[in-house]
C-alpha cells in the first residue's frame, strides 16, 4: 500500500509517494537513533567540576589481596559493555586504612613548588598538583615526597585534561631531578585512556555499571651525572570510577623497576575505594601479644621481636583465608622463600597471649 503527502514550503507544494516498507525503515531508523542517544547520554564523563579534587577532600582505600586470581587481574579487558570480575579480591579482617587529606599546599610541612594549589597528604608524605583552567582545564602533578625520596617535575605532569570520556588518549613528556642518596634526574613520559565501560564486579556483591576505565602508563629513566642510566620504572595504573564517587572505586598498579645490576622486579598492587567496602575486624579471643615484625614487605624471613627479647613459643603463617602455611616453634625467624607473592597474616604466640598481623611478601 502506498501513503501519499503534500508538502508546502512558500506555497510551492509538491506530492510524495511512500510505500509502507520506507515508512517502516524511517521508524526503525528513528528508534535506532534514539537507542543510541540514550547509550551515549549513558556513558560517563569525567569533568573538573565533578572530578578534580579540591582542598577539604579526604579519601579512603583498603589494600587487597590479589591471590585468588594466580593467573594475573583482568586488567587487559577494554572496549565498551564490558565486564570485570574483580569479586574475588579478598578484604582482609586485620587491613589498615590508608587516607590521604587534600590540603592547602602551604599548610603542609615542606616546602611546596611555586605555583601549587592543591597538596594530598597521605601521613606526612605529599603529592603536590597545580589545577589550571586555562588554556585547557587540567590537572597537573609538580612534585612528590615521600621520606628521604623527593622527585620534583621541572616538566609536569599532566594528570587529566577535562573532560574525560571513552576514547579520551593523551601523551605527555616529563622530567625533573630526583633526590635520595645521590641527585640525579630523571625524563620520560605518562600516557593516559580511557579504555573501557561497562560493568565493574568488586568484593562483597558491589556491582557498578556504567563504569570508565582510565589506564595511565608512566615510564621514567633516572640518570645519575657521571654514571649515567641507574634505574627504569615503568608503572600502568588502572582506575575504574563511578558517578557515585569522585575517586576511583578501583585502582589497580602494576610497577616494573630494572636497575642496572639486577633484574626486573615486578609489584602488583590492587585497592579498593572505603566507601564501598565494609569491614570486619575480627578480634581474638587471647590476650593481645605485643610484636614488630621486620621486614615488611619480606623476601626470604620475617623477623619478630618481642618485649624484654623473647622468643616467640610459635609463629605461624596464615593466608587470606585462614589456611595454615607453615609453622615454627620457638623461634623468632621464619623462612617464607617459598611462599608465593602476596598478603599474609603472621600470628605469634607466647605464654596466653597470641595477636595477627599482616605480611606482604614480595620476591
């Protein structure tokens, strides 16, 4: 059947003839676009307005371990409508908040890079930024502190460049100095995309949907004068954030470092945003036992000490979720060479008195 219509513009009219199939195809056309408008509308954007940390923020994360997945995390899933299963990393009961405040960079205890406006203190370590609104809205890293460590950015850093969406890429150039025991300088370059939406599976049932992924790969050469090349870090973050926080919900590390005389050592770290995980502290039922434990993160021995030099009457190895690895009577070392890379629980018994506390052990 045909549909005929009249069409008039400034009094000309002309006739036009549709069969039923055209006017179909124009529907399911019209519907198709309005599907994916509504997909896009969907997909998140990361805006300075919502995303840019300012003075007065706080953040909290829990470390987690990442043993079940023994075959690696599954960090190299991109594209779009995707899904990661990350509901197997375990939240261990004894694990320690790690916070970091946002503060004005002159109320910090060292002294901040000129131009500065924004400081993350994470218990008397910094990260400084500078937010900049013009030409282009972005946000950039000039220096970190941590203990005897400084590196300060003569060429910054550009952390993100609003807005960010799936697609986003950037490439940025860095260099500075850097300063521990010997001053040296360093060069290299940070790449950022965002590489994935979709689904985000975290412990303890959390599901997110409409989730971007954000991959950042930074890579640095540190060059001593003289010696020349000492030191290759490479590190590939990746940051799964939701609209309902304005910092990530997951945030996954991998980081590569070669020095000259020694092969690679490879860490992976994953953690999780506090306000999406509850946890457990699980109290023990003896008397608290008082120790230090050393070195942590460990190798091939942990060490531990206790009150008026005493030898411990056991200690005992204990994963995530609660199997015995290995145990030693009185004695105060034990050998965790065979133990595989990650987050343990060492408990240590003496008299009536026991207490647990977390390992990472990192080969």
């Amino acid at each position: 059947m045909d549909f005929s219509a009249k069409h008039c513009i400034k009094g000309f009219c002309i006739f036009v003839t549709q069969t039923k199939t055209d006017i179909m195809k124009i529907k399911l056309l019209s519907f198709f676009a309005i599907i994916l408008s509504v997909a896009n509308a969907q997909n998140l954007t990361l805006t300075k307005a919502a995303y840019e940390p300012v003075i007065g923020d706080s953040k909290g994360t829990y470390i987690l371990d990442t043993s079940f997945y023994s075959t690696g995390l599954p960090s190299n899933i991109t594209g779009t409508a995707v899904t990661w299963d990350f509901s197997n990393l375990i939240l261990n009961p004894t694990v320690t908040l790690v916070s970091s405040d946002y503060v004005s960079p002159s109320s910090t205890t060292v002294t901040p890079p000129a131009g500065a406006t924004i400081a993350e203190d994470q218990n008397g370590s910094y990260n400084f930024y500078k937010s900049v609104s013009t030409p282009t809205p972005q946000y950039e890293l000039q220096s970190v502190k941590f203990g005897t460590l400084a590196l300060t950015f003569t060429n910054t850093a550009i952390v993100a460049r609003w807005p960010i969406d799936y697609g986003y890429t950037l490439t940025d150039a860095i260099g500075g100095s850097v300063s521990f025991s010997l001053p040296a300088t360093f060069t290299g370059s940070v790449t950022t995309t965002a590489d994935g939406t979709g689904t985000l599976l975290m412990p303890q049932s959390n599901t997110f949907t409409n989730v971007l992924r954000v991959k950042s790969v930074q890579s640095i050469a540190v060059n001593v004068f003289i010696i020349g090349n000492i030191a290759n870090v490479k590190q590939t973050i990746y940051q799964y954030y939701h609209s309902s926080s304005k910092f990530p919900i997951l945030t996954v590390n991998n980081t590569s470092t070669t020095f000259s005389t020694s092969p690679a050592t490879i860490v992976t770290t994953a953690s999780g945003n506090a306000s999406f995980l509850a946890i457990g502290i699980k109290e023990n039922k003896l008397n608290t036992l008082n120790f230090s434990v050393f070195p942590n993160p460990a190798s091939t021995a942990v060490n531990v000490e206790l009150a008026n030099n005493k030898i411990a009457e056991s200690i005992t190895l204990i994963n995530s979720i609660g199997q015995v690895l290995k145990t030693k009577n009185n004695a105060n070392i034990l050998n965790v060479s065979e133990i595989p890379n990650g987050v343990y629980y060492l408990e240590v018994r003496s008299g009536d008195h026991s207490s647990r506390k977390p390992v990472v052990i990192n080969h």
